[in-house]
C-alpha cells in the first residue's frame, strides 16, 4: 500500500485506522510512515496480542494501538476520530455486506481522506477459495465472498459510499488455502466534504 501510494503516508501527520486488524501486521509494516494508528477488530484476542505487541516494541498507545469495538456509524465511537487513511487488508471477503461496511468506514473519514482494501481479486479464481464439504459450504458463515471482487465490483461499492475509485490494481500473486490467487488494492477517496 505504501509503496503503491507513497503520498497518501506522512509520519508527522497522517492518521490512519486499521479495520479488522488481527493482531496488527499491516499496522506494524505502516506504523513507520505515519503520525498514528488506530486498531479496530472485534476479536479481544487479536486486540490483546495487537496492543502486547505494541507495548513489547516500546510504542506509546498515542502513536499505536487498537481497541475491540463494534462500530455502527455513531458519533461518540472513537471518540469522533476521523482518519485521514483507513486500511482494511484481506477482510472484505468475509463481510456479508461490502456496502455496509464501505459506508461505515467512509463515515470515519477526514474531508478528501482514502480508505485502501487489499483483497482476493476475482478474476483468477475458478473455484471457490474455500473446499465444500458433503455440497455445503463449510466456511460461508464466515467467509462470505468466497472468490473475492473485481474492479467493478469495488467501483460500484465505493461510490454507494461516497468515494471515488482512485486506483485498483493487481499487487502480488501468491497461494490460499492451496489455489494460485492475486491480490487486488483498491483505492477510493472521499468527496472532500465531510460527511
């Protein structure tokens, strides 16, 4: 993300939130290249090992952290932080609705910010990424989008959201659960106007 978008990365003033974070290896890579970062997961577990993490690197909780919330788009949530970045890496695809969630983290968007989604990119997938067992679909409780999006799919999404579809690009290739797969960046950028 940073080498793709190198502007949008500023140490001394970018904030920058992390949805679905787990326990923090995009907000690590990240955390160098921006004023601070806030972890959003709704796992405890992933919060605890991201925030022991952070304490063990010596970071102060200004510069890094990340909390087990549940966000539902309302005012006092984060204490009303708006981010200038938000980041949510290989996570779209479990979410049963992208528009939902698109919309939600556009509301915590600073004027003219950019949300940034690394996913499984559709087109190079022939099956689902996920065996079937017995005709059923063993992970779609949990994995609800089992051959990831295209770049239709995240233009339609963002725009639902108010965003612009800046960039989407192809960034790597590698293996998932044993199948050859890329991954995708998309890039949207707000209005200008906060919401």
């Amino acid at each position: 993300m940073r080498q793709r978008y190198p502007d949008l990365f500023d140490e001394d003033t970018t904030t920058l939130m992390d949805y679905a974070c787990g326990t923090g290896l995009i907000s690590r890579e990240l955390c160098p290249y921006v004023k601070s970062i806030v972890g959003v997961d709704i796992s405890q577990g992933m919060i605890d090992q991201f925030n022991l993490r952070v304490s063990n690197q010596g970071l102060a909780p200004e510069e890094m952290r990340a909390v087990c919330v549940d966000l539902k788009q309302e005012n006092h949530e984060l204490h009303g932080t708006k981010f200038d970045v938000i980041v949510c890496s290989m996570a779209y695809h479990h979410f049963p609705s992208i528009e939902d969630v698109t919309r939600l983290l556009a509301s915590f968007l600073q004027a003219g910010g950019s949300l940034l989604v690394a996913d499984i990119y559709r087109d190079t997938l022939q099956t689902d990424i996920f065996p079937h067992e017995h005709g059923a679909h063993v992970h779609e409780h949990i994995v609800a989008h089992q051959r990831g999006f295209d770049e239709g799919d995240m233009r339609r999404t963002f725009k639902t959201a108010g965003l612009e579809l800046k960039d989407f690009g192809i960034v790597t290739s590698g293996k998932m659960h044993g199948k050859d797969v890329d991954f995708f960046v998309a890039h949207g950028l707000g209005s200008g106007v906060s919401p």
